[in-house]
C-alpha cells in the first residue's frame, strides 16, 4: 500500500527536529563552530525582517542567519546577540507543497544554506557542505 501524505501542517517542534537533525549531520570539523548558534522556528519572518531585505511575500523567505560570519568575528566582540538561524515555518511548508519534495530533505536544504552563511561561504561551497552532509 503507498504511503499517504500527512494530514496535519508539520508544526514548529517537528520542524526544529528535522533542523537539529540536520546540524548532527554536519561533518566534525564544523560541529565545534555550532555550538553557541541559537536555532529559532518562527510562523514567518517580521516585517522589518522582510522590509530590510526587500521581500513583499513572507512566504519568499524559508530561512534566515543573523549574526556576523565566523571569518568576520574578532575578539573584541562582546556584548552581542548569539548568532542565529531562523527557520520560517509557513514558507518551509509552502514551498514542501509546491514542491513535493521530502519535508527532512528541505529543512535540511534551508538549515545547510544558513549554516554556510555563518561560515561565510559561497552558493558553491555551501552546496559541497550539503552534499557531505548527506
């Protein structure tokens, strides 16, 4: 018998699951720069959020990071808010519907591409990370 697609929207808890997940996933040399990353999942991002980046739809943004990249740190820094990786719910699951692709693959699509972000690398080397990931 096929499987059937859940019929419940996936809320916030098995979203961080899967983004939790996800980060184990990533190999050992990057592990000990995660540690102090708070991972939020939040419905959608804030108006000033989107305002500041330009977006009309908050359903355009799946994920965000928020914090200055490991190459960019000194140590001087002080005083700051962690570091953080937002995950947006409500376009996470728009896009798994529009898409059809496995809702596990997807977070862990978003979380790879903000995880690349802290580390300050390119689209390239974000997607090398993804596939080590795997």
């Amino acid at each position: 018998m096929p499987e059937q697609a859940p019929t419940f929207a996936p809320d916030a808890a098995l979203i961080e699951r899967l983004a939790r997940a996800a980060l184990a996933r990533i190999p050992a040399p990057f592990q000990a720069h995660l540690a102090d990353v708070v991972l939020l999942v939040e419905e959608f991002a804030d108006e000033e959020t989107l305002d500041a980046l330009g977006i009309d739809d908050p359903f355009a943004l799946s994920g965000l990071y928020h914090g200055r990249p490991i190459g960019e740190k000194s140590a001087f820094d002080s005083g700051g808010l962690p570091d953080r990786i937002h995950l947006y719910r409500r376009a996470i699951l728009d896009e798994w519907v529009e898409t059809g692709e496995p809702l596990e693959r997807l977070v862990h699509h978003v979380v790879i591409h903000e995880v690349g972000h802290h580390f300050g690398l390119s689209d390239d080397a974000m997607h090398a990370l993804e596939d080590a990931a795997d």
